[in-house]
C-alpha cells in the first residue's frame, strides 16, 4: 500500500524529463490536430460543424467538453470530503436528465434549425427572452465555465512548477487552447476533443486501476462492509452533502440547465446529421458519464487512505496522479488531466462566441454575410478569453471549485429551466408570460447573492433550486393568462407533440435495438437505477 503523504508533501515534488516530454508532445499534437481538422469557410461550418458529425463524434465530444474543472478536479475532491454522492450530479442530474433530454427536447432544437438555445426562446416567444438568456450565458460561461478551467488547470502546473505565476500559467493555458479553436471553430473543438475524451477515459482508468492494486480497492471495500456513509448515494435529509429529496427536486433543474440549456454542450448535439444520430449521441455520452463514478469519484474516496490530511479539496485528484503514478504515466495522466481541461475550455470559447455573434451581432446585423460572422466569433472569443482569464485568480477565494459552481447554478438555472419547460409542453404560454418568469428569477437571483441567509436560513441549495423553479413557473403561467395565445407560427417545432411521440414509438417497432435510441434510453435509466439501489 502506498504511504501516508501529506499535502505538504507535494512541495517536494519534481517531474522527470521524459514526463515532461509526454506533455510537450501532447500539448504540440493536439493543437496541430484541432487546426488540420479546423472549418471556418462559412458560418454553419465555423459555429456547427456543417451539421455532419455521426453520434459516437456527438457522444465522445460531449463528454470531453462536460467533464469540466468542477467534475474532473471538483468531483473528485468533494467525494474526498464527503464520498461518493457527489456521482448524484453525474446521475439523477446527469444521466436520467439526458434521457429525457434526447426523447423530448433535442428533437425541437434540430428541427427548428437553430445556431443557439436563446435562439429557440425566440422562436417560441421572441427577441427578448432570447437576448436575456444569452447574455446570461454568456457571462456564465466567461465567470463559471472558462474561468475555472483556467483556474484548474493552473493548479496543477503549479504543482510542477511550484514557483511559477498563477495568473501566468493561466495566460499560457488560454493561449493554448486558443490556438486551434479560434482558426477552426467547433470543428477544430470537436476534433480535439475526440483525442482528448480517449486519453481522458485511459488515464483515469490507469489512476483508479493504480489506486485499487495499492490498496484502495481494500479500503473501498471495508467502507462498503461497514455501511459506511461515504459510499452511500441516498442520503438522509439532514446531509449536508446531497441529502435524498434533493436528488429528485433539485439536482435535475441544475441537470437540464447544464445538459439541455446549456450552450456549450448542446452545440456539440447540434452537429449532428440527424435527431437520431443526435438522440444516440447523448446517450452514449449517458453511459461513458456512468462509468465516472468508478474513474474519477472512487479515487477520490481511495484517496482518503492515501493522502489522509490533503486541506484543500481541489488538489486531491492532482495529487493522487503526481504522487502515485511512476515516469511516463505520470506525463500520460497529467496530459488527460490537460485534455479535459482544454476541450472544457476550447468549447466554451467556441459556444460564448456563437452566443455573441448570432444572438447579438447578426440580430443587429441582418445583412452580415457568413465571413463576416465568422470574423466577428473570432474577435469575440479574443475578447472572452481575456476577461476569463483575468477573472479566474479569484476563484482562489472560495471554499472549491464545485461550491463555486454549484452556488453560482443554484441562482441562475431554475427560472431558466423554467422558460424553456413552460415553452415546451404548454401551447399556452407565451412572451409575455416568459419574459415576466426570467426578470422575476433575475431580481431573486440578486437577492439571493446578497441575502441568502436572510430569505432561506441555512438551508440546502438543493431545497432552495425548486422553489425558485416552482415560483417562476407560477410567473410564467399566470402572466401568460392575461395575454392572449401565442400565435400558431410560434409552436411549430417548439412545442412536444404526443401524438408525434406515439406515432415515433410505432415506427420504432420495425427498428433493431443497436439503433432503437429509446432502448438506449431505457438501459441507461436501469443502470443508473441499480446504482442508486446498489450504494443506498
């Protein structure tokens, strides 16, 4: 078994030559990979990829763009700190909402032939829940997304270079993924990302396979045969980690506005050929997400037997790969460390600057051709880039990366959720109606940022999230009764269509189960089901 380290012990710490070498080698290959593959002849090549892309593309580039800074590096550090419900986000928030993602909504969103998600708010209401939202999205993906990516990604090269700069490193690592995605857009992105989601998935599986043959597998084990807490997924209601209701009331609002509404990762669904090529691309990505509680939440629960006095819960994933792997895999896990790091980064770039040049530029620009669009997605994500990076040192201030995130979605997301599921499953509805539910949620989520403890005491954000989401779908509804219906026009390919969906499932009769994407759906929602019945 691997010895009892301490998190002084990193300062120590040197990196051999030959790891060095991996990275460098890595870091050169992946930028020459994103610009070969890179399109930006014209707006839909640039921002969408042409819509070509095959569902094993969607799904691997889906992946490696979600497995962000608070997944790879929160996730693992929180499951240090309080076990394996962390995996909750990945699962009642993560998998059970991409099913429903991939059945009821991303069919609208192809078919109505957008470039953005505020895009669709338009098309069902109008100009103004669609300029909100990108703004909105916009500035989350700068302060939230990119911003700690950058952060991430600093901290672990400065445990290979203690003494070097923070907000240097992070100046570098932004340039670095700068480089192919600005030239090549989502193309470039996507292609990255498929050698990054590879070496991300065998790094992680070599870390925990390192963790169980040193003895964590001993540990894991004697936690489970004791019952103890930290590898239980239910939780009681007084957790102060992820207690049981909010499994089902609160994570799956966050869910669908980090799955469905989020621009960053459905741009990469919108590339796709077809619904069905789409439809199966989130559900591949549901299955590779499952499989995270094994590569990144168990190490981080076996790292508690390595490294028993780690302070700060952001290092935990960092230092189990610096302090247990030996040379050369070293390089190949700080490199998957890396690759999720910039594919999270490059797509958020890609994504703030599709938000700002079609949502915002083009709308005041009608006559824009495509070539200037894409010279105006190039300047905008210049522009983003900068601003992240000289926000993200002041992450530094909070508790981790997750409660970050997490505090941060817990204000915005519901009325969000809210516009989009009213708008969705209610021909009733309309801009009005919307417009009034998203300023409501504004006013609340500034109120919140300032009175929290005032408004709802100490309790969890989880209880917190449906509340918001419950007021602002009341808004929504009952400012839509004072104004008229919206008009026909503003329902086709916006709203479900049961009649549609019954007519779907006859038609799938005929179809083999390799190609059936509810069968998909139906084995990802067991799955995750056993999982929950296995560690509650």
């Amino acid at each position: 078994m691997c010895g009892m380290l301490s998190d002084g012990a990193m300062d120590g710490f040197s990196i051999g030559l030959a790891d060095i070498a991996v990275i460098v080698l890595y870091i050169v290959f992946i930028t020459w990979w994103g610009l070969r593959h890179g399109r930006s002849k014209d707006a839909g090549s640039y921002f969408l990829a042409g819509r070509t892309m095959p569902w094993w593309v969607v799904g691997l580039s889906l992946f490696a763009a979600s497995i962000s800074s608070t997944t790879l590096i929160g996730q693992s550090g929180d499951a240090y700190d309080t076990g394996i419900a962390v995996f909750n986000y990945n699962l009642t928030g993560g998998v059970f909402v991409m099913v429903f993602f991939a059945v009821f909504l991303l069919p609208l969103y192809i078919r109505s032939g957008i470039f953005t998600i505020p895009e669709f708010l338009e098309k069902r209401y109008d100009k103004r829940s669609r300029y909100y939202f990108s703004a909105v999205s916009i500035i989350g993906n700068v302060f939230l997304d990119a911003a700690g990516a950058m952060y991430a990604a600093a901290l672990i090269i400065k445990l290979i270079f203690p003494s070097a700069d923070l907000s240097l490193i992070i100046w570098i690592f932004a340039l670095l993924a700068a480089s192919y995605t600005i030239p090549g857009g989502l193309s470039s992105a996507i292609s990255a990302e498929l050698i990054q989601a590879v070496i991300l998935i065998a790094g992680s599986v070599i870390l925990t396979v390192t963790c169980f043959v040193s003895g964590g597998g001993e540990y894991i084990a004697g936690l489970m045969q004791e019952g103890d807490t930290s590898m239980k997924l239910v939780r009681p209601m007084d957790d102060t980690a992820t207690p049981w209701l909010g499994l089902f009331v609160g994570m799956p609002i966050s869910g669908l506005y980090f799955w469905a509404n989020n621009q960053t990762l459905v741009q990469r669904v919108l590339s796709a050929k077809s619904v069905n090529e789409g439809r199966k691309g989130v559900m591949f990505c549901g299955f590779l997400t499952l499989v995270t509680l094994f590569i990144i939440i168990f190490p981080g629960v076996m790292a508690r037997n390595f490294f028993p006095d780690i302070d700060n819960p952001d290092m935990v994933y960092p230092t189990m790969v610096i302090k247990l792997l030996p040379a050369g895999l070293l390089g190949i896990l700080l490199s998957a460390m890396l690759a999720a790091l910039m594919s999270t980064l490059s797509a958020i770039l890609n994504s703030a600057s599709t938000l700002f040049t079609m949502d915002f530029y083009a709308q005041m620009n009608p006559k824009a051709d495509s070539a200037g669009l894409v010279r105006v997605g190039k300047t905008a994500t210049v522009a983003i880039l900068v601003i992240a990076a000289l926000w993200a040192p002041n992450i530094s201030r909070f508790d981790s990366l997750l409660k970050y995130y997490q505090e941060m979605i817990s204000y915005v997301a519901p009325p969000v959720v809210a516009a989009f599921l009213a708008g969705i499953f209610s021909r009733r509805t309309n801009a009005n109606g919307a417009f009034a539910g998203l300023m409501a949620g504004l006013v609340l989520a500034v109120l919140l940022l300032f009175f929290r403890k005032d408004i709802f005491g100490d309790m969890h954000f989880l209880f917190v999230i449906p509340i918001l989401f419950t007021l602002s779908l009341v808004i929504i509804y009952a400012v839509s009764l004072m104004y008229p219906a919206p008009e026909s026009d503003r329902l086709k390919d916006t709203v479900f269509s049961l009649s549609d969906f019954r007519k779907e499932g006859m038609e799938l009769r005929g179809v083999p189960w390799w190609n059936n994407y509810r069968l998909w759906g139906a084995a990802l929602l067991v799955s995750g089901t056993m999982l929950l019945f296995i560690f509650s």
